[in-house]
C-alpha cells in the first residue's frame, strides 16, 4: 500500500483500528525537532508532551486512560496528513514514529542472550547502524561466530 495509489483516509483506515480504542503515540515534529507524543481523537493527534514528556513516562501514570483522553494539548495535527507524509517518507512534515522510547520491551520468538547482545550492540553504538554492524562483527569475533549461534547458559 502506497501514498500514491491510496487516499490519506484509506491509508488511516487501513492502520488503525476501527473500534473505540485510546490509542497513543509518538510523532516527529520538524517544527520542534524531535518526538511527541500524541494520541488520537477523532481524525487528530493531540499532542500529550506537555503532561507526559516519553510514552514510557505516560505508561507509568495512574489513570492512563483518563489522562490520554482528557488531556488539553495545545497542539494537534490532520491524523490523515500525518499518516500520508509516514508512508510517504516525507521528513519536512510531521510522521509517525515507533511507540516505543524507553520502556523496556520483551518480544516473542527472541532469545534472551540475542536480544541482550542486541541491546548491548545498540547501547554501544549509541543508534549508528554502521557502528552497530562494527560492533556486532566485534562481538561475533570474540563469540567465535554468529551472534544468533550464542547459547543461553553456555
């Protein structure tokens, strides 16, 4: 599915759900440089940075819920422009962003000792992918092979 062949709405239709979910967010402006994070209201992101600075911070509330949708932004954005500029790819304009930011994440299917090299890999090279291929070759050497090949326990 591609911007140029589908409507902003049939691509937002197509990604979120239909039902009455509170759905949460991270979203980067241009205008500030950085992430926010928003929720949806309606055909808007509300933007929640004011009250909650990282999505991880937001979780950690009491009344989440409560807080997420009765939060007063004082920004907001078209859900529909920012869902086309993310498939799009357009870095001028705001776009969505992975949910998650500090929050420590578990993900099926994944060993332990992977996803540890992972984060160790990733912490070393501070986000650079040419630095984490560096790093994950160092790694793989001192392992005697594939990362993957590691053994819990061994």
């Amino acid at each position: 599915m591609t911007p140029q062949t589908h409507s902003p709405a049939v691509l937002r239709t197509a990604t979120l759900p239909a039902d009455s979910a509170t759905l949460v967010g991270r979203l980067f402006d241009p205008a500030v440089g950085g992430p926010c994070v928003v929720a949806v209201r309606g055909d808007r992101l509300v933007d929640l940075t004011g009250g909650a600075a990282t999505v991880a911070g937001l979780l950690e509330r009491d009344e989440v819920v409560e807080f997420v949708r009765g939060f007063e932004g004082d920004r907001s954005w078209s859900l529909d422009d920012v869902v086309a500029a993310t498939f799009a790819g357009d870095a001028e304009k705001p776009r969505l962003l992975a949910p998650v930011d500090l929050q420590v994440i578990k993900a099926a299917g994944v060993t332990f000792a992977t996803s540890m090299l992972e984060r160790v890999i990733e912490e070393r090279s501070k986000g650079d992918p040419a630095g984490a291929a560096a790093v994950r070759e160092r790694v793989a050497s001192a392992v005697g092979g594939a990362i993957a090949s590691v053994v819990p326990g061994s």
